[in-house]
C-alpha cells in the first residue's frame, strides 16, 4: 500500500510515514522490514 493507491481511491488506509513520537523511556528496538525502519523522534 503506498501513497498512490490512497490517492486513486483503491485502498482506504491512510499512509502515516515512518516516524513515532515516543514519550517516557529511551526505546532500545529496531524495528523494520525490507530495509526499511521506523524512526523514533521522542516528545516532551
């Protein structure tokens, strides 16, 4: 599912990206598929 098939209205899924706010504790995790991960931007 990418930002295309959203576009043309063949899929309902809404792409959000690749980057969580985490808030509290230092994550540790790697987490990703194919060569892709998520990256971590950590809140206030």
């Amino acid at each position: 599912m990418n930002i295309v098939e959203f576009n043309e209205g063949r899929s309902t899924q809404v792409p959000t990206g690749r980057r969580l706010a985490i808030k509290g504790k230092q994550t540790k995790r790697k987490i990703g598929h194919n060569n892709v991960y998520i990256t971590y931007e950590y809140a206030r």
